[in-house]
C-alpha cells in the first residue's frame, strides 16, 4: 500500500474516532458551538475577554504534550518550496524560521538587535533568532504556561536576561512605539480577532526602517467578484476555528493592505501552502503512536478538540481554502516619500468593513441572529 493510501486510512480513522469521541465529549462539556453561540450574544469586550482565556486556557493545557511530542517549536515545518524535502520533522520546523527571516531579507549583515516575538509560545523561534543573530528579544503570549517555559527554557539553554517572555496581549502591547528592529509573528494572527488592530500594533512598536514579518494561517484570496468564501468553505474554517480558538480568517491580500495601510514599504508576500503540506500528516501519525495518544487523552478535551480536526487541516490545504502566507515590509521612516509604499494594494476586503459582509451561515438561533459584536463572530469566518 503506497503511503499516501496509509496516510488516507489513518485519516479517515482518526475523524472515525473523531466522530465517536466527540459524542463522548458532548457528554461531559457543553458543545463548543453552544458555548460560543452565548458568546456571540455577549457584548464585544466580553466576547473579546472570552477569546482570550479560551486561547490562553487551550495553550496552558496542550503546550505541554506538543513540547514532549514536537519540542519548542509550535509551528508548521518548512520541506523545501514545492515541499518535496524529506527531513527530520522537528528540523522542518528550524527551517521555517531561517527560511521566513531569509525570505523577507533579514541577514547577518545587519542583524536585528532588538526583537519582539508576538504570540511566542514557549519561545522557539525568539532562541533560534537570538541564536543566529545575536541581539536580545521579549515575547509575548496569553498563556501564562507558556510565558514560565518560555524563561525556563532560555535560562537553561543559557540567554540570561536576553530574552524575556510575558503574558500580554498583542492587540494592546506593553511597549513603547519604535521598539524593535524586527518584529515577528509566527502563526498567531489567526487567533486574532481584529487583525487591523493587530497589524497596527505590529507596526507601531516597530522602529522606522526596522521590519515586520507575519506567518499566519489565511484564507485563500477572493477572486474577482467574490465577496465571500463558498459555504461549505466557510463550514470547513468553521470547524477549525472552533477546536482552536479562531475568531474570523483573511487572506494573505487583507494582510498587504492592512500592511501597506499602517506604514510599511516595500511589502512583500508569498504563498507556502506547498511548501508546509507534510507537516500535518507528520503530526496526525506522530499523535498516533499509543504513547502520545495516552499524552493527548490526559491533557484534556481542548487538546482533544484540536487534535481531531487535524485532518480538516490537511484537507483545507489540500483544496485551496487554506493558505500558509507570509507577509513582510519594512516600517516606513519619517519622510520617507509617499510613493515609496508598496504601490499595488490588493482588492480591499472585509477586514475593515466586516459588517459590509453578509453572515456567515449559521444555525437559525436567536442568539445568532443577534448582530455580531464588534463586527466579528468567534468562530466563523466574515
Ligand atoms: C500556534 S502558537 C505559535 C507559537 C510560536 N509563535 C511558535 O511558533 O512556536 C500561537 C501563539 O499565539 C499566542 N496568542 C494568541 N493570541 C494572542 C494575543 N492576543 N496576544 C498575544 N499572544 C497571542 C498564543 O498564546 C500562542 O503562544
């Protein structure tokens, strides 16, 4: 049996087992969707503080089975443009980050002094980077177990007071404007509920002529004439977004315009779905062997949730909904001029007029009939 066959096998498995174990959680915790419907009917500050502690509380109980399992990185792995490289999975995982900051033009010829890791997990790629480079770097997240692994982690491995992590959010930072020499996000503006916020604030610690890089879990671009995904694409991110926390998706177009839009030039973005497509795969066998699936059942039922819907990653790649993007710019200087910004601002979408949007489809509830808060509904796309 060829192994793409016994990839398909164990997928369908593990959603077969999905199935059967959903029920069982149902059973003891309330359904996700019932538990967000509330939400949707709450107003934004509340759905916002909500998001949170579910971020925080799904990365308190899982970021410990994925280090055990995976090690300090908490990202896809990179095997190569067409993602053809066979290599040791936790390698592809360094990879992606020397390829990221390669990508966007970051070198050791001016290396970054000062770095701010935005939605930093336990720290993986904040090392790597202070490795490589040299220089010191803060990073943030909303998991308070993260943050404390984080520092135990770079005080074994040796960087002292160099880098430090913290719990703060990423849509209000901490930091004063004109911080950092590079800013980096490695897979958390998905969790990212207003990712205009979200870029600003990117920008806004930046240093004028320091760089902003951006990995994130998108949506495809609509193409012309689309206002919207088709349903059953909606359905599918629906799905995601509810094992893991997402408030709505973009595309890796909205986050050029939200680029271009704060102040950053020369913007720069790129499509990795290939090149990351034997990660998933890797990880559903790697949760497989009996060890890690005992690990996976005790870590508890939002661990759980998020293992089962990894299929429907691999299948959204698959069909073109889901896009691994990358954006990158440097932050504009004082009187740099005008026409330096990237001249070629993709079609707008709904990032900033998501009420301009039809709803997204739902069950007809009264609390989902309810207007969306803020203009955004956790766990749908817009
Ligand atoms: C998939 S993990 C990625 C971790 C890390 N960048 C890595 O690649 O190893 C997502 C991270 O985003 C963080 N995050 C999500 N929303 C955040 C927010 N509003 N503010 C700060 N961090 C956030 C989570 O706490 C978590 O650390």
């Amino acid at each position: 049996m060829c192994r793409m066959t016994i990839l398909l096998l164990i997928a369908a498995s593990v959603e077969a087992f999905g199935a059967t174990l959903r029920g069982q959680l149902r059973r003891i915790a309330p359904a996700p969707r019932a538990a967000l419907e509330a939400v949707v009917a709450t107003p934004a500050a509340d759905v916002d503080a909500s998001l949170k502690k579910g971020i925080a509380s799904f990365y308190d109980a899982s970021s410990g089975v994925w280090e055990t399992v995976w090690g300090e990185h908490m990202h896809h792995g990179y095997y190569g443009l067409e993602g053809g490289e066979r290599k040791d999975h936790q390698q592809a995982q360094v990879d992606m980050v020397d390829e990221a900051l390669a990508w966007a033009g970051v070198d050791s010829g001016v290396p970054p002094v000062r770095v701010l890791d935005v939605g930093c997990g336990i720290g993986g790629s904040s090392r790597h980077i202070a490795r490589t480079y040299g220089g010191s770097g803060v990073g943030i997240t909303l998991s308070p177990v993260q943050a404390a692994r984080a520092n135990a982690l770079s005080q074994a491995q040796g960087f002292g007071d160099r880098l430090q992590f913290t719990v703060a959010d990423a849509l209000q930072m901490p930091f004063p404007d004109n911080s950092f020499d590079l800013v980096w996000s490695m897979e958390s503006g998905e969790h990212m509920p207003d990712k205009q916020k979200f870029v600003s604030e990117l920008v806004r610690v930046c240093k004028p002529g320091g760089r902003v890089i951006v990995v994130a879990w998108c949506h495809r671009d609509l193409a012309a004439g689309e206002t919207t995904l088709r349903p059953s694409e909606e359905r599918l991110l629906d799905r995601i977004s509810r094992a893991y926390y997402l408030p709505r998706w973009c595309s890796g177009a909205d986050y050029v315009r939200l680029a271009c839009t704060h102040g950053l030039r020369n913007v720069v973005t790129a499509d990795w779905t290939k090149s990351v497509r034997r990660f998933w795969p890797a990880v559903i066998l790697s949760a497989l062997r009996p060890r890690n699936l005992w690990r996976l059942f005790r870590s508890g039922e939002a661990t759980l949730r998020g293992a089962l819907v990894m299929p429907l990653m691999i299948h959204g790649q698959k069909r073109g909904t889901i896009k691994f993007a990358l954006m990158s710019g440097v932050k504009a200087k004082p009187g740099d001029p005008r026409d330096d910004l990237s001249p070629v601002l993709p079609p707008p979408a709904a990032v900033a007029e998501p009420e301009s949007k039809p709803p997204s489809p739902k069950p007809a509830t009264s609390s989902s009939a309810s207007p969306s808060p803020n203009g955004f509904v956790w766990g749908n796309t817009y």
